[in-house]
C-alpha cells in the first residue's frame, strides 16, 4: 500500500496521535521531539533510534479515525524523518509540494 503525505494536518493514520505538527507549522531550523513506543523520547538526533527507525515506523502507525473504504491513507511524513538536515529539507519539500495541491 502506498502512503501518501496528508497536507495541512489531513493525515488520518500515525505512530503518534498526539501529533499536531504540518508542513505549515513545522520550524525547519528546530527539528520537535516526537513520542514512540512505550513512551520514550526520539529527537532527529538519536543515533540508536535513528538506526531502527524503519522498524519504529514500519509497523506502529494507527487510524487516528474511521477511514472509509477506498479513501487515500495519508500521513504525517513529519514524523518519519531521521536526521536534522533531512528535517529541513523534508519541511521545505512538503511545504511545497502542499503549495501545488
């Protein structure tokens, strides 16, 4: 299944429900800290978690509501990054990107 990017907080599946940020809101200087599994930490910095961040993201996210059948899964790519540079560069693409839609 392919997931896109839901623009201006219209994704409906995350790991973390409790994540508001968008493209509009997001710092592209000033990566946020984001929750995952049992309540720990993750910053865009923490080499460990940035090593089993495929495995943290590849399986956690969750309906954040009822999606209907054959509506577009989307999600908050915001969460997905792993390194400060790719946060800026994320931001700046899908701050884009959203522009055209």
């Amino acid at each position: 299944t392919f997931i896109s990017h839901g623009c201006d907080g219209s994704f409906n599946i995350n790991a973390d429900p409790s994540v508001k940020i968008t493209e509009n809101t997001a710092d592209p200087d000033n990566p946020p800290v984001f929750q995952y599994a049992k309540g720990q930490s993750k910053t865009c910095f923490n080499p460990v978690i940035d090593r089993h961040l495929p495995h943290l993201v590849g399986g956690l996210d969750v309906a954040l509501r009822d999606i209907e059948a054959g509506e577009e899964i989307l999600d908050n790519y915001l969460t997905l990054v792993s390194s400060k540079a790719d946060w800026k560069d994320l931001v700046k693409r899908l701050k884009e990107e959203c522009k055209s839609m």
